[in-house]
C-alpha cells in the first residue's frame, strides 16, 4: 500500500499549559527559552486568540450576508405571536407542555415586544405586552417566592430595560408603578444570595448594572455587589483563568462550550452598558479575547460548538450571534474596521443558521424547535431538565431583540476566520476540545468525554464530533456524537482464580473515532470516556491544509490499545489514516445521521456510506481507501441531539484504515467517481479537486502552501518563485495569478517580473 504522506516530519512545539509563577525570575526564564524554542523550529500560523495574523483571502468566490436587522424583527414578531397564544389571563406565558408558567418565559417575551413596539412592529402584540409587563413586575415586586422558578435574577434586566420601551404605551400611573416595583432589593428578588454562583450570577450583575443606568439601583451598592462577584465570587477566575478567556461554568465536566457563551454574553452586556468599577478594564480584556476566540470555535455554517449541557439548543446560535454583534460595534468604534467586518459576518452567518430549525406548519409555526432536530418537542430529545418550550423560545426572542439594538452601525463584512480557516488550536483542557480548520472546512475533536454525569446525561462523547464545511448542509456531519452513560459501557468480570479484569458492557457511545475488539466484544471509543482521553498533535496549519494527529490513550487501570488518527484536511475533502500499535482487531467508527425527525436517504455499498436529506441535495459521503475494505452495519442506531445515528464501521486487514470524508454538493462529482479518481502519490495525493504534495496545494480556484516556489499547470516548472520560503495564498483564473498573500515580506517573481509583497495584505495582479 502506498503510505500516507508522513505527518511525522513537523518541526517540534513545546507548550506549556501549567501556571507560572509571576514572582519567580527563573520561571520566567524557562518560559522566554520554550517561547524562543517555539518560534524558531515551529512556523505554525494557529491564528487563533493568540497567534499571529490570519490570512486574509478566502478560498471560495465571497458573497455578502445580505442580512439586515429586520430580518431580526421578522423572526421575533413570528416566535411571539405562538407565545402570545399560550399567555393566559393574568399575563403570564403558560408553557404548552408543562401546562405552567416557567422560568423567564414571561418577562423575556414582555421585552421582545417591547422592542418590536420600538421599532414600529408588532402593534397587534402590544397588549399582551403590557399583559406580560404587568405580571412579572407584580412578581418580581414580591420576592423570589413569588417568581416562576424563582429565577429572579433573569428578571433583573429585559423588565428594567422594557420599562422605557413601554412608557408610551400605558398611563402614567401604571408606568409609575412598574417602576417602583423595579426597585425592589436585590437581595429580595434573589432565591439565595450567598449562592447561585454560575452564570446565574453574571444574570444579577448585568441586571444590577442596568437598574443603575435607569437609576432604579444605587451606585454604589451595585459596584459593591459587582466587585465581589467578580473577586470574590469565582466570576474572575472562572473566564480569567482559562487559557482562552473562555467562561467556565463548572457545571459539567467538561466544562459546557453552550453554557460558555451565557456568562461571557452577560459580562459582554455588563461592560458595554457602561459598568466603570475597579474590575472593568479586568472585565473587558476578558471578553476581547474570550468572544475572538469564539470566532474560531464557530462552524463555517454558522452554529455555535456543541459540548456540555445544554448543546446544541437553537439559543447558543442566537448567543454567539448577539455577542458578535456587540464587539462588532466595539471593533468599529475603536477602529478596526477588519475585525468589525469579521464580527458582523459571524452574527449574520449565526442568525442564517437557525432557519433550519424553524416550524412551518401546525400551531407552533413560525416559532422554533428547541434542540437542533425536528422531532415533537414533546419526546425532549437532546434536553437538559431546563430545557422547556417556554423559557428556552424566551431566550431565543430575548437575545435576537437584544442583537436588534445593539447593531447602531452599517459596518461592512469581511470573511469570517471559519470561512478563510487557517488555525488549528486546543481548549483549555476545562473544555478539552480540538478545532482545526482549512479553507472552511472545520473539523473538531473531544479530546475528553464526559464520565460524570450531568442529569443523568453524557453530554460530551470522546471523538471527532463535527465536521463542517462552508456552502453545505452541516447537519449531515457528523454534527454530533452520543454517550449514554446509563448505558454504563465498563465494568468489573470477577474470574475463576479470584481476580478482576476489565470487561465491556453494551456499546452506548458514537463518534467518528476507533472501535476495536476485546474478549469478542467491539468497544468504541464513545464508549469509555472513563478510561481513555486523546491528545491532539498539530503539524502543519495552512489556510489550504491543516495536518494532524489525534493520539487515543488509555490513562487508567492495565492498559489499553493505543491509536493514532492522522488527519489531512483541506478546503474539499478530509482524507484520514487510523493506526493500531498493537495487534487488536479493529475499525473506523462513522456515525452516519439517518433520521432527525425525519427520514433521510441513505446508503452503504462495498465501500461509501453517505446519507442526505434529498438525492439532489448535499451530502455526506464516507469513501473507504483501502482496498480490501470492509463496512459492518449491523450494530443498532444510537440517538443523539441532532437525531438517530447509525454506526457504521470500516474495517480492513491492511495496517491501518484509510478513509476520505467528501461533504458533496449538488453540482460536485458523485462519490464514486471521486473514489476512482482518487490517487495515492509519493509525497501526497490527488483528486479531480485538488493536488496534495507535501505542505503545498493546488486546487482548481486556489493554490498555496509552504516553500519557495510552486508549478501551477503541472509541467515540471516552477511558475512562481518566492526569494525565500514562506507560507503563500494564490487566487488563480485559468491557472494564472490574480491575487496572492504571503505570511512574510518577500519578492515574488512571476511572468519575468518581480513583485514585493508586504506580510499578509493580499496582492492584485490583474
């Protein structure tokens, strides 16, 4: 068999990812030595939250958005008119499946209409507005006794910013009253003040904030609250710590990448409103850094990460988008209007992503399914004990009407960093998770599952769990992974002679990843979050080709096969080699998604398993590569969040397991003749799409990579020639120049002529 083009000629990386003592000089010293060690033998462009600059082309033909806010209001007036129908008499939003009032539905629908009265819509829903204002403020006057859920701290902010929005609308008398009744004492409004120190906190602090800027709250209590939530309280250390400024919930291990988005959002809220206590310069370095990293955790189609509880509701897509939206405008108004473009394109490709999961028919339509499927919401799939239709369809129009007045500014977009791609990063371990990204091809990785329960629930299966490619259904994935952890996946066999080995329960787990035999058992590595984690190993990190390894360890008890997936991705296909150090039996596990409410065509043949939602439309296609391949299909579906995945295993008796993942559209070459056009070259390979030779690539549209020179028409000659090795981006029409962008300032010949080209700002040649 023709081998991979080897991985393991990537110059080393060391990293240090433990704390170093600020008032020690001889840890300093260690830390200026490995800092030089990487920059001299490692030239990998990350381009992520710390990183260097980013590419600036993109691979594919750009188009704008075509986004404009009241698209928001569209959406909003939709989702409220079915929440209208559910209000009951007294004003409050009754949840059609508890058959009760829950949480924050009410006050967060009250503000939704509140802004579409603002901005001159929704005037049918204006008495249920003041219907839904008049009885949350009632409750929130009385105590968290009185407050559904006794979620008062939610309460805080969308009554206290609805009142202005409102004030037209009612008598003056009862304009008065609901503002006396939003000043009752915070320590009133919250079920335990000494308490809820998660997200739940970061509600009271923006609330806080806000009741001082409608002078409802006194100043200085409220920055005594503020600061001893943020010092105090773990609210620092829980975003300043990571290593990404990332906000760590603690409420699932790993820690939650949905819930990540909710206390960074309010610490977003809490800085953009104007908090100016002792912490806020703390505040706002933080939630720079935490929301550009984001923007790199996105997928090319525009949702949110999954991981942790809560994943994969509609509402983090909504989260990311309003927080793209806010820094949009603090980039624009500190004047870099690059990275403001790039924040804009974020939130509108995060807005575009949830039509998918609207209803278009019955009594709920135009309102939204909570979790990313289109199953009854009454079979809960994919919810937390939160989730309801009530609180979570709340959240949605809360956040989408906060996006609405945040957007002051017609700020141009640029390419989002998941569309040019590029970056290839690891999570703090908190989150253990891996993303790499080429040409907006996103893959990413868990890199730990989750062996604690959370309600009972596995929120995070050890493996690939998303692969998603810019222009194209992400759905068709693999979006999502599973692990039932009722379904215990280990446990100890006591044998004849008295002593205890490891044996293996029925398979609960899915995620693309390796799955092996043991004792006549297949074991997939979903299956035992418990006792094996993986590292990631990053060689290469181009915009046009990102290469990787994932190394899967067993870290307890005797030990355990040991595997290693190496990963070529590029901007068209993902190509992927599966090694086994020792002798077991073993196979590539693909999840192929085959219902999520509704059916989708499927099908396996000798040696491509793919699946779409139409025979016209995309789909994803899994190509074996070696030849004697073999796909078992017999082991039963597993349901996840995004719907009934059906294990697929790839086996062979070559060394290793070679497979190509091809995200087809509909006017792309179907996947057979992909896998006959396929071929294995000495240093690389080839396809109809592209060419792979060692770090460079040549595509149809695009070519670049790392070294010197590059021939563009495959006749053996260099066309152009760089005066020293660097990382470059060609944008070709008919194989000739007419854009390039170099990572260093070097001179370019091409065509008889020189060219001098600055680092990272794109060249026209044409």
């Amino acid at each position: 068999m023709t081998s991979i083009p080897s991985i393991k000629n990537g110059k080393p990386r060391l990293i240090i990812n433990y704390f170093i003592p600020y008032k020690e000089p001889r840890f300093w010293l260690i830390y200026l030595f490995v800092f030089i060690i990487n920059n001299t033998f490692s030239q990998t462009h990350t381009n992520d939250a710390k990183f260097g600059q980013a590419f600036h082309l993109s691979v594919k033909p750009w188009d704008k958005s075509k986004v404009d806010k009241n698209d928001f209001l569209e959406l909003i007036e939709a989702t409220c008119e079915v929440m209208a129908i559910n209000q009951n008499p007294s004003g409050a939003i009754i949840d059609p499946y508890l058959k009760r009032e829950h949480q924050y539905s009410t006050p967060y629908f009250a503000f939704a209409v509140g802004v579409l009265l603002k901005a001159g819509k929704g005037k049918h829903l204006k008495a249920a507005g003041i219907k839904a204002m008049e009885h949350s403020t009632l409750a929130f006057s009385k105590g968290s006794k009185a407050i559904p859920d006794e979620h008062g701290e939610f309460f805080i902010s969308p009554l206290t910013n609805s009142l202005q929005f409102y004030k037209n609308h009612v008598s003056q008398d009862q304009f008065k009253t609901w503002t006396e009744r939003m000043r009752t004492p915070l320590e009133v409004v919250m079920q335990n003040f000494d308490g809820r120190i998660n997200n739940w906190r970061t509600y009271a602090m923006k609330g806080e904030w806000n009741r001082v800027n409608h002078k409802l709250s006194d100043k200085s209590f409220a920055t005594e609250f503020i600061e001893t939530a943020w010092n105090q309280y773990s609210q620092k250390i829980r975003i300043v710590n990571d290593k990404w400024n990332m906000y760590q919930d603690w409420s699932s291990d790993p820690q939650s990448l949905a819930v990540e988005a909710v206390g960074r959002g309010n610490l977003i809220a809490l800085a953009t409103e104007g908090y100016d206590g002792p912490s806020s310069p703390e505040i706002w370095k933080a939630i720079r850094k935490g929301t550009y990293t984001s923007l790199y955790t996105q997928s090319p189609d525009g949702q949110a990460p999954p991981n942790g509880r809560t994943d994969n509701h509609i509402f983090n897509d909504v989260l990311y988008q309003l927080a793209f939206d806010v820094m949009a405008e603090d980039a624009w108004k500190n004047g870099d209007q690059y990275l403001a473009g790039q924040y804009r394109r974020a939130a509108n490709l995060a807005f575009k992503s949830i039509y998918r999961w609207q209803r278009d028919s019955g009594p709920f339509k135009g309102s939204f399914y909570i979790t990313k499927n289109h199953f009854d919401p009454k079979d809960r799939i994919g919810y937390q004990p939160a989730s309801q239709w009530g609180n979570y369809t709340g959240a949605l129009v809360q956040h989408l009407a906060e996006a609405w007045i945040s957007r002051k500014n017609e700020i141009p977009e640029f390419p989002s960093p998941a569309e040019i791609g590029g970056y290839a990063f690891t999570t703090d371990d908190s989150f253990g998770a891996f993303f790499a990204n080429a040409g907006g091809f996103q893959v990413m990785v868990n890199l730990r599952g989750a062996s604690v329960p959370k309600y009972g629930l596995s929120w995070t299966p050890l493996g690939t769990v998303r692969m998603v490619k810019q222009g194209w259904d992400g759905r068709l994935g693999p979006s999502d992974g599973e692990h039932d952890i009722s379904k215990n996946s280990t446990y100890q066999m006591k044998t004849d002679n008295g002593t205890h080995v490891d044996s293996y329960g029925p398979q609960s787990g899915i995620s693309f990843g390796p799955e092996w035999k043991e004792r006549g058992h297949w074991v997939r590595i979903a299956d035992v979050p418990s006792t094996y984690r993986a590292e990631a190993e990053i060689k290469f990190v181009h915009p046009l080709l990102v290469r990787f390894t994932i190394h899967y360890t067993y870290v307890t008890g005797r030990g355990g096969p040991y595997f290693s997936q190496e990963f070529i991705l590029t901007p068209d296909l993902l190509v992927t080699r599966l090694k086994n150090a020792q002798s077991h039996q073993f196979g590539l596990t693909v999840p192929l998604l085959e219902n999520d409410g509704r059916p989708l065509i499927t099908s396996i043949s000798n040696n491509i398993a793919q699946t779409g939602y139409s025979k016209n439309g995309d789909q994803q296609s899994f190509i074996g590569l070696n030849k004697d391949i073999k796909i078992v299909s017999d082991a039963p579906s597993i349901q996840s969040t995004y719907g009934w995945l059906k294990p697929i295993r790839f086996e062979s008796e070559e060394e290793s397991i070679d497979l190509m993942v091809y995200p087809k559209t509909s006017s792309d070459m179907s996947s057979s003749k992909m896998h006959e056009n396929f071929k294995w070259t000495a240093n690389g390979f080839t396809t109809p799409l592209a060419e792979i030779k060692g770090n460079l690539y040549r595509g149809i549209n695009i070519a670049g990579g790392e070294g010197d020179a590059m021939d563009l028409d495959a006749d053996g000659e260099s066309d152009v020639v760089f005066s020293k090795k660097c990382r470059f981006m060609l944008q070709l029409n008919d194989n000739s120049i007419d854009q390039v962008e170099t990572d260093q300032d070097v001179i370019m010949t091409y065509q008889g002529k020189n060219h001098t080209l600055t680092a990272f700002q794109p060249f026209t040649l044409n």
